[in-house]
C-alpha cells in the first residue's frame, strides 16, 4: 500500500512539472551578428525552449517578444542568445550581454 502511495504522488508530481506552461528563468542574454531569419524579425536561441515558441524577454524596464529559431547559448551562464533587431529593441546593444528574465 505504502509503495502504491509513494508510485502515485511521484506520478503525479512529474506530470505537473512535465505540462507546466510558462517557466520564468532569468540569466545573462547576448546577442547573434548573424541573420538566421527575415531581415527586422525579433528572433532568439534558447537551448530548451521548442522551436516557434515565442518568449517574453525583459531588461531594464522594456520587454520583447521574440521567437525561438536556433539552439544555444552554449556558454556558460547565458540563457538566450537574442538576433540583432531583438537586441536593439532590448536597448542592450552597447552593453553586448546583460541580465534578463525570460518567460
């Protein structure tokens, strides 16, 4: 009965972290020189994240959405690459990496 109890809960805790919807992270940010889509789009690398799905990026007061297109970062402590048109609407294009939230 205990072991039946203890299989239940850990089922039951992995399916509400497995469909959760919206994982807040926050972590460093920098940006990619290279076009790897349509000139202006607001597009972005995230390591884990499914390809098309849009995220919500924030630095200092201003937020952006911006679509997943690519693996990475692959360095450590960064949690999205950003294209250069998201950059620029971040305003984070002087500072070249800075700390974001992401959701």
């Amino acid at each position: 009965m205990r072991a039946q109890t203890t299989l239940f809960f850990s089922l039951a805790c992995f399916s509400f972290s497995a469909f959760s919807v919206a994982r807040a992270e926050s972590g460093l940010a920098s940006y990619y020189g290279y076009a790897k889509a349509g000139k202006g789009e607001l597009t972005c690398a995230h390591r884990t994240r499914p390809f098309g799905s849009v995220l919500k990026v924030s630095y200092s007061g201003r937020t952006i959405q911006c679509r997943v297109n690519d693996r990475g970062p692959f360095i450590r402590g960064r949690i999205v690459d950003l294209s250069v048109p998201a950059a620029r609407a971040l305003g984070m294009m002087s500072a070249g990496v800075v700390r974001v939230s992401v959701e």
